[in-house]
C-alpha cells in the first residue's frame, strides 16, 4: 500500500539513482536488457547490437554490471536514421546472426526482453500488426514510431470519451497550461537546452549521460504517466491512475456512463478501502473488498448496469448520468486513510483541453 501511495514522492526522491534504468525523452533512447540465449546456452558478456532500418543504432551502456545486455537503441536525434524515423522496428544480432525476437521503439522507455539465437539465425519477419506497422522484412518508411495511438481530435467538436495519453506529452510548469519552447525542448531532452540551462546555473554543460538523468528527473517530478510507470514496472510496484471516462452517455438517461481505473505499474494492488468520486456530485463508486488490480489490468465503473470489465463493487449508482457533459474531475481515494491518489479533469471542447497528465478527447 505505501508503495502506490507515496509513488511519486518516492519517484521523483530515488530517480536519480535509477536513471541508468530507464529514459522518457524522445530524444533520446529506448533501453533494453536482458538475458541472451545462444543454440541452448545462456551467453554472458555478449555484445549485442540493435538494427533499425539495416543500420546499426546501439549504444552499450556504461558502466553497466548486469550479466546479460543492457544497450540503448538510439533515436534520430542521437544517430541520423535510426528509432523515430522511418521504422520502430528494432532487429537485434549477436555477430551476424539475428535473435528471434523484434523490438518496439518506444523513446525514453525501458524494455525487457530476453533473445534467443539458434541455427543460421535470419532476420525474423514481424508479425501483421507488430509494432504498427504491416508485416515486412524490412520497414516501410511511413510507420508510425509508436505501437500506442495517441488520442486525436474527433470529427463531432464535442468529445464523448476523454483517455490518459501515456506517450508522455510535454506537462506545462506550475501555473501554466502550456509548454513554452524552452520547456518543449528540455521534456524532449534537447543537449542545447539542457547545456543553456546549466549555464543559467553556473554548472559545466552536461554530458549526454547527464542530459538523460535531467530529463527523467523533469518528467518524474512534473508527474508524467509514462515515466513514472515505465519505473514502476521496473521496481514492481503497483502505479494506479484513472485511465479514461465516457462522461456523454449515449443510451437513454445516459447509465451507461463510466470511468475506467487501470494498474500501469508492475505489482498488484489490493483496491479494498479504494473509490472514484465526481467532484461536485454525491456519487462514489467503492471498489470490492478484496478485489486485486493487476499489473496492466483495467477495469470500469458505470453510472447503470456494469458493461464490458466491471469493476467488483459499487454499480446502479445513479437514475441517470452523473459525470458532467462539458467539463468535470474525477478522483480516486484511499477512503480509510482520506487520502487523495489521483484527481484527474477532462472537458468536452475539443478546443479547450486541459493540460497533461489530465484526460484528453478522444472520441
């Protein structure tokens, strides 16, 4: 329990010794590791490289003890060509010879992935779909550079569905609601940012390894999604968030409203004790004693009937819908402690949307 409570206290304290863990700038790169596997045998010491669009766009880690890899997959910014530009695709080799297993390039993030290598070892083939993109060889140029879409204006100015984006935009500084583009360069990890910035505070310009630890430390401590669950799935601690709301019901008195909380760390959470309030409104949704949210699990409460993933506990709340259809905020509690986790907004106008980490119109 105390883990989830005070994660992102704990986060934005402990970020700076686990930095070599993990990145969360576009500019700069996707960490793997893992163990590698050669015809049976589990190799250690292995130098492995990671492909994207046939050119080599790894970086070893420094100073890394870990037993099997641990590499940084560049993106264009680092090295001209590679993650971010073309393909997300990422091939890995040992020598020549290819691991059956293929990479997502996901800026900033950090991956596991164990790889195996047997026989002649060929470059494997993606998958349909895989990384999405279409199954091919080699990478077609207009793939998109990341497998989550990001939620997008809808054709109707009124937005019905509001979600979290994880692909950590830009979060405005206090008392802002937008990113200024000294801000917009330092969330994406520029080293001319960065090096300014230092300057301002009489410190030498930092290495690149310097610029990485800063960057992650600016998202942490600004509360960014991504970034704080790409480190909790790293350190196995449950991260709960509210994930998305359908706040324009589209059955009659609008009962089929709902809100959807979603585990993205990497422990199990115990939700007992746990609600979802609407701020303004008496409605409180209560989760089941003994109800477990795992990792990556997500469930809904609606204003009606349960639908599709219910949450256990609370449901038939309300005559009619709840959530207001212009602009609302949705929060979740610790109720025998009352103690606020999250308080999340959202707004219909798809002209008006409250900044990250707040919910953004989806549909």
């Amino acid at each position: 329990m105390r883990a989830v409570l005070f994660a992102a206290a704990i986060l934005a304290a402990a970020v700076v010794g686990i930095v070599s863990l993990t990145g969360t700038a576009e500019a700069i790169p996707n960490r793997f590791y893992g163990f590698v596997t050669i015809d049976g045998n589990r190799a250690a010491g292995t130098v492995v490289t990671a492909e994207i669009n046939d050119k080599d766009c790894s970086s070893p880690v420094q100073g890394s003890t870990f037993e099997g890899y641990n590499i940084d997959v560049n993106s264009d910014d680092i090295t001209s060509g590679c993650g971010g530009v073309g393909s997300p695709i990422i091939f890995f080799k040992v020598g020549s010879r290819y691991a059956s297993q293929i990479g997502c390039f996901m800026p900033g993030t950090f991956t596991e992935l164990n790889l195996t290598i047997s026989g002649a070892a060929q470059k494997p083939t993606p998958a349909p779909g895989q990384c999405g993109v279409s199954a091919s060889p080699s990478p077609t140029p207009s793939a998109s550079p990341s497998p989550t879409p990001t939620p997008s204006p809808s054709s109707d100015p009124s937005f019905s569905v509001s979600v979290l984006d994880t692909n950590s935009p830009c979060i405005p500084a206090a008392g802002s609601t937008i990113c200024d583009a000294t801000r917009q360069m330092l969330w994406t990890g520029s080293q001319a940012a960065w090096t300014a910035r230092y300057e301002m505070m009489g410190r030498a310009a930092p290495t690149p390894d310097q610029v990485f630890d800063a960057t992650i430390v600016l998202r942490v401590e600004s509360g960014d999604p991504g970034a704080i669950a790409a480190i909790a799935q790293q350190l196995g601690w449950p991260h709960v968030r509210i994930n998305a709301a359908r706040y324009r019901g589209v059955t009659a008195n609008e009962l089929d409203e709902w809100v959807e909380v979603k585990n993205f760390g990497g422990g199990e959470q115990d939700m007992t004790n746990w609600s979802v309030r609407v701020e303004g409104t008496m409605i409180r949704w209560t989760f089941g004693d003994g109800f477990v949210l795992q990792p990556g699990q997500a469930c809904k409460f609606y204003t009606g009937t349960p639908g599709a993933d219910p949450c256990p506990g609370s449901s038939n709340v309300a005559t009619s819908g709840v959530l207001p259809n212009s602009s609302g905020t949705i929060t979740l509690w610790v109720d025998f402690l009352d103690l606020l986790a999250i308080r999340t907004s959202y707004n219909t106008d798809s002209n008006n949307q409250p900044p990250p980490p707040n919910l953004q119109g989806f549909s």
